[in-house]
C-alpha cells in the first residue's frame, strides 16, 4: 500500500471514530437523560404527565412531527398497528389518517397489522381478525399512492409456533394477497 493511500485511510479512520465518539458523546449527554424523563413522565410514571410523555403517542402529535422539519425525507415509519391503537375507533377512523400522511407523502414504510378494540383496550391480532377492515387499508394506499413497503412488524404468539415464522409467513402471504388483488 502507498503511503498516500495508506494516510488517507488513516486520516478517514481518526475523521470516523471521532465522529462516532462525539456522537455517541450527544446520545448519552442528551438521549440519557431525555429517555429518563420519559420514563418518569409515562403511564404509572412517578411524575406522569401524558402531555408530555405524549408526542407522538397521538394522531396530533404525529402531525406536529411531520411538521418540526419540512423536507421531503422527513416522514413516518408508519405502524399502522401503532396508530390504531391511539384511536378510539380504528375501524372507521384510520383510513383518514392514513390518507392524512399518505397525501402529504410522509408514510415511507408500513407495519401492515391488526387491532380488536380502541385506545387503551386492545389486543393485536392477525390481519383478516381485526377490526381494521384490511382490504379497504390496501385500497386507502393504493389512492394516495403510497409506493414502498407494506410488512409486519410483529405478529401475535401461536402456541405451535413459538419462533413465529408461521405467523410471519401467514402476515406475508395475506399482505401479497391483497396487493395482488389491486393489481387486477
């Protein structure tokens, strides 16, 4: 190896670890302390304040989200799980905060699953279980032409299938069936 080589690659190896190290530096300085106060501030928290432990555990917070930093890399890995569990009826309220992110093209991934029940009172299930009506999901999508990813995140537990690769291979297969069934 030449010597010019060889001081670049040492030049660019010191420039790495002092960035990894700084930035590691700002997580612990600033994350510790954040995750801490966010703990303490949680449900059953010995200070809770659902105000402020609720950012993003709401429809609204999430659209404050998208808006701190207007930038079209800015966005949502979008649970759709998640979001369901912050409604208080997923089943007819979802498809508009789907087409509420999807038209504003803030959803770069989707966690594809399922609820029974609302906010507060809920248990996930498989896709075809749930009260979100799956198939009209898809379709809400396909309108605002949300083009990336639709995958489970997790699924529910079967006593048969402890690893869960049954049920991740259900999720996969009922998740292609209905982007199948789009394309006609």
């Amino acid at each position: 190896m030449s010597q010019i080589v060889f001081d670049q690659f040492y030049s660019a190896t010191i420039e790495t670890a002092v960035m990894v190290a700084v930035s590691a530096l700002l997580a612990l300085l600033i994350g510790l302390p954040l995750a801490v106060l966010l703990v303490l501030t949680g449900p059953g928290g010995i200070l809770e304040s659902p105000r402020f432990n609720r950012v993003l555990g709401t429809v609204d917070g999430l659209k404050r989200f998208i808006t701190i930093q207007e930038n079209p890399y800015h966005g949502l890995n979008f649970c759709q799980g998640t979001v369901s569990e912050m409604l208080a009826d997923p089943g007819k309220e979802i498809y508009d905060v789907i087409r509420y992110f999807g038209t504003r093209k803030k959803i770069f991934n989707v966690h594809f699953r399922n609820i029974r029940g609302h906010r507060n009172d809920f248990i996930e299930v498989y896709p075809d279980e749930g009260d979100v009506d799956m198939v009209k999901a898809v379709r809400v999508y396909q309108e605002v032409e949300y083009p990336y990813l639709l995958m489970p995140d997790h699924v529910p537990q079967a006593a048969n299938d402890p690893d869960g690769l049954q049920s991740f291979a259900f999720s996969y297969g009922y998740i292609r069936g209905l982007i199948q069934s789009l394309e006609g």
